[in-house]
C-alpha cells in the first residue's frame, strides 16, 4: 500500500486534543454539491454542538474555526463520491476518496483512519468495458462503487466513419461497410484498453451482446486480462442498474480476496505466526510483531488502557477517562502501519473463528 505524504501526517498526527474527523459520501446520481453541501453544514453544527459540550471554549474554538474556513472555502468541483476532513490543533486535511463509506463525526483523542486505510488497501478493483453498437464505454469498480472513466479514443463509432478509406467508404454493400467500420471502431477501443492496462494492473468485464464481445475478443490484445462476461443488450442502463448486474461478480471477487487471507490466516497459525481477538493484536502489535493486520470492515472495539500491563480489555466506564480508547482497532491500524506492518480488510463475519481480528506476526 502506497500512502501520500499528506496521508501519512494524519496517520502519524500527533495526539492532542480535540481532533475531529468528518466522513461523508454522496450518491453520484444526486446533484454533488448540493447533497454534500447539506451534509458539510450539518456535521459542522454537529462537531460544533459536540465540541461545546466537552472542552473549553478556549480549546475547542480554535479547530472549531479551522473546521468551518475549510467548510466554506470548499471547492465542489474537486470533490469525489467520499470526503474526508481531519482538523486539530496542530493539523488539518482534506481528502477526495474514490470509496463509499458510511457517514461519521468522530472527536476524540486521535483521528479517525480507518476510512482513509481502506481507501488506500482496497484490492478488489475491476474495470468494466460496455460495448454497444455504437458507443463504448469504461468504467472502474470496487464493491458498491462504480465511476466512469475516460478512455483515451473517440467512443462513438460515426467518429471513424471520416477515417475510412474512400473505396471502402463507398463501398455498395451496407453489411460489409457496417462490418469493416465496427471492426474499426472495436480495435481503436482495444488500443484504448491496452492504455489502460498499462497504469492499472485490474481484471477487465466485458458487458455487452453476444455478438459484439465475440468481435472484440476477435481483435483485442487484451484477452488474457478479461476476467468474465456479463451478456446481453445494456445500451440505456443507469449506473445503479449496472452495479446490480455487477453484484455476483463483486460477490465472486470479495470470496476470492478472503479465501486468498484465510489460507495466509491459517498457514501462520500453523507456523505459530497468529494472534488473533483484539486484546492479544493490541499486545503484539504494539511490540512490533505486525507484518499484516486482517481485520473485518465494520469491527470496532472500545476499551480501556492499563498502562503498567500495556494491554487493553472491554470498556469500562468505571475506569479513568484517560485511561479510554473509543476504538482500540482503529489504534492497532495505526501501529501496525506505523511499524511497516500492512492492513488488510475484509467482510463482516469473514474472522468469525478469529474474533473478528488476526495478526500474522514477524516472528
């Protein structure tokens, strides 16, 4: 995983209070600006309600304004389907990430990243290729998310109809014109994807008419990246339409990628390379034992801090308020990467026999 520098000073921001992180997605199909707009300015009042009720004015206000300049100088034109605003004392960021993530204030002793780590470790990625009989178009996809993207070619056919060689421009028979401009038309496409490839090493799904997908594999130099086919007529579907006709696929994909971890799972568990539950990763890990942390998407763990022991348990709201930890796996993710260790996420229910988190360890 490859991280910005930008990136890296949020995962590395010094502790200090209040720091706020902002998550919030948008649906692309909705007017962006106005829906993310309405969004921005609730979770201001919210962080600003929040913030009132915890901290000093003289603490709060500070971030607080920072918060809000970065609110309302925030350009739309840039923005992506997730937007992710960290701000302290000492710091603030915003990030435009390309996953769909659930909408969350988070004000606490340190920044909330897990959004932005699996932004970043996010591996099940594919890119799509529509074939009609007129129009090609691409996409690039990720579980619940799918965005076109511009390929590097005109993507209607009437285009090439000017590049056509004279005889054959006026040739007398429309089949055989319509067959050689098509012919054309889906080896400019296949150009366009051998392009593509070339930056972003992901399995390519062919949508399209039996007889279309049949002429490009024909033609393309890209067979060995195609990695299925959904056939049938889509000229007119809506994005939303065909990230339903996308589902299976992504299902296929996802049991894949975890499969792939669980057989790393268990080969460390055999080799005395595991620890698994939080409490024994918190432990590990925090001894720079982590080489990959694989940690279902949506599990969370508050606790509590004894620090003589250096080890966690469940929350205890008897304990000292210092002593907290709103989410001990969000902090895990951090030292792991903070070590040179890598993360790795996968669904909810994948570490069931594993208590939700793994740990396969150096040594």
């Amino acid at each position: 995983m490859k991280f910005s520098a930008e990136e890296l000073q949020v995962i590395n921001a010094v502790k200090y209070f209040p720091m706020v992180s902002i998550i919030v997605s948008i649906k692309p199909e909705i007017g962006l600006k106005a829906e993310l707009a309405h969004k921005l300015k609730i979770a201001v009042d919210d962080v600003k309600r929040n913030l009132h009720n915890k901290y000093p004015e003289t603490q709060w206000m500070p971030v607080f304004n920072k918060l809000a300049n970065i609110v309302d100088d925030f350009n739309y034109e840039t923005a992506t389907i997730t937007t992710a605003i960290f701000v302290s004392p000492l710091l603030s960021k915003v990030f435009h990430l390309q996953v769909p993530v659930e909408d969350k204030i988070v004000i606490n002793e340190s920044f909330e990243v897990r959004d932005l780590v699996y932004a970043n470790t996010n591996s099940i990625k594919y890119l799509v290729l529509l074939l009609t009989g007129k129009v090609v178009k691409a996409f690039e996809g990720m579980p619940g998310y799918l965005q076109p993207i511009k390929l590097d070619m005109a993507d209607r056919i009437e285009a090439y109809e000017l590049d056509m060689p004279g005889e054959v421009a006026n040739f007398s028979d429309p089949d055989k014109h319509k067959e050689i401009l098509q012919d054309k038309f889906l080896k400019e496409a296949d150009k366009a994807v051998s392009k593509l490839l070339k930056t972003r090493n992901e399995p390519l799904v062919l949508i399209g008419v039996d007889r279309l997908i049949g002429h490009f594999k024909s033609v393309s130099q890209n067979t060995s990246s195609i990695a299925g086919t959904i056939h049938g007529n889509y000229d007119n579907t809506t994005i939303a339409e065909m990230q339903q006709i996308l589902k299976p696929y992504e299902d296929e994909l996802k049991m894949q990628y975890t499969n792939k971890w669980l057989k790393e799972i268990e080969k460390a568990l055999n080799a005395n390379k595991l620890d698994f539950g939080i409490e024994q990763v918190w432990k590990s890990a925090s001894e720079k034992q982590g080489r990959v942390l694989v940690v279902e998407r949506n599990f969370m763990y508050p606790a509590y801090y004894e620090s003589k022991e250096k080890i966690i348990h469940a929350d205890d709201i008897t304990k000292a308020a210092a002593q907290h930890i709103s989410d001990a796996v969000d902090d895990v993710m951090v030292t792991v990467l903070q070590n040179g260790g890598e993360v790795v996420f996968v669904d909810e229910g994948a570490l069931n026999d594993y208590q939700h988190i793994a740990l396969l360890k150096y040594y």
